[in-house]
C-alpha cells in the first residue's frame, strides 16, 4: 500500500468516530445514560488521535482533494487552537479551500452558536432522562437536526461568496478536516445538513 492510500485509510478509519457520536446523540439507544458517556468520551478523545494523524497528513496530502499534492503544491497556513500549522493544496484547490476557510473564519461566531447551542441543549435533556427525570429529548434532538442541518449548510454553501484569505484562523478542530479532505466533507455537510433539516422540520411540525 502506498503512502497516500495509507493516509486515506487512516483519515476514512478516524472519521468513523464522528458519525457514530452524532447517532448516540441523535438515536440515543438505550440506556441512554450509556449513550450519552460513550458519545461524550469519543467527542472528547477523538482528538488524541486525530491531531498526530492531522501532524503527519498535512505534508503528504491535498488539504481540499484528499489526493497526491503535485511538485508544486500550495502552502495554505493557518492558526489554530494548537498553534500555526502548515497546510498543503493542489494549485487549483487553493482558491476554494482558502475561500471556505476565511468563510469559517468569518462566520465563526454563528456557526459556534449553531452548533454548540443545540448540543447542549440535546446533551442536557440526556442527561436529565439518564437521571431518571423527564425532558423533551425528541423536541431537544429534532431542534438540533434542523439548528446543526440549517449551519452546517451554511458553511458549505456560504463560502462560494467569500473572499480568500491567508493565512486564516480554524475556529474548529482543525484535524477533522485533514481526514477526509475539506472537499468530501463539505459535500457531507450538504447532504446530510439536507436531510437533517427536512427531518427535524417534519418532526417539530408534527
């Protein structure tokens, strides 16, 4: 197996964690106190793992593509919670890839709000049903589709009309978008923000 085919397994295998937190928090199976330590303990760890894979991905794979960076690859700094580290794009995905990331830059503030306002308020109500106490869990998790659905799509739209900018400020994790390359998970931010939002509309009109 080659070196890049290698980086892409390891990204496909360490993305995996994050579909199944949403789908704890989302389908909470029960119990669901179990559920809810599990999501929560793979929410927070993911990380350890995630960040040594985002340190030896950046210099051997396109940041947008996911693919083989060419000879003359694109340096895209860019600051993080961690410090600056260097990205590196195919010529012709430079441009999109610093426009989607000056968008979240930009837009940090409701993006947060959009994402982290429901997940308290869905991680809350688990938490009170696990306590044996009621709580509107399926309002709470059918406000938290249609909240996360309506941002994450405006991320993934919103930064066609950005400007570029370099280098940028990650408002978010930055080696969650090493994994998969920005680009694959921008198009799972469509589809996927796309059929929360018709599902948790449909479940809070009833």
């Amino acid at each position: 197996m080659t070196e890049l085919r290698s980086l892409q397994l390891q990204g496909a295998l360490l993305f995996l964690p994050i579909p199944v937190v949403l789908v704890l928090f989302v389908v909470h199976p029960e119990p669901v106190g179990a559920s809810l330590v599990v999501g929560v303990v793979l929410m927070l760890g993911h990380r350890f793992l995630a960040r040594p894979y985002m340190h030896r991905s950046l210099s051997g794979k396109c940041l947008w593509c996911n693919g083989a960076l060419p000879d003359d690859a694109v340096a895209i700094p860019l600051d993080t919670a961690g410090g600056r580290i260097e990205g590196r794009s195919c010529p012709p995905h430079a441009l999109p890839l610093q426009k989607y990331l000056a968008a979240l830059e930009r837009l940090r503030g409701p993006l947060r709000g959009g994402i982290f306002g429901p997940l308290f308020l869905l991680l809350g109500c688990l938490l009170l049903v696990a306590w044996g106490q009621p709580a509107p869990v399926e309002t709470a998790t059918a406000i938290f589709r249609l909240i996360v659905g309506v941002t994450v799509n405006l991320a993934a739209i919103g930064y066609l009309w950005v400007a570029p900018a370099s280098p940028t400020l990650v408002p978010f994790p930055a080696h969650n978008f090493t994994l998969l390359g920005v680009r694959n998970l921008v198009w799972i931010f469509r589809l996927v923000g796309i059929w929360w939002i018709l599902a948790g509309a449909r479940a809070l009109l009833g």
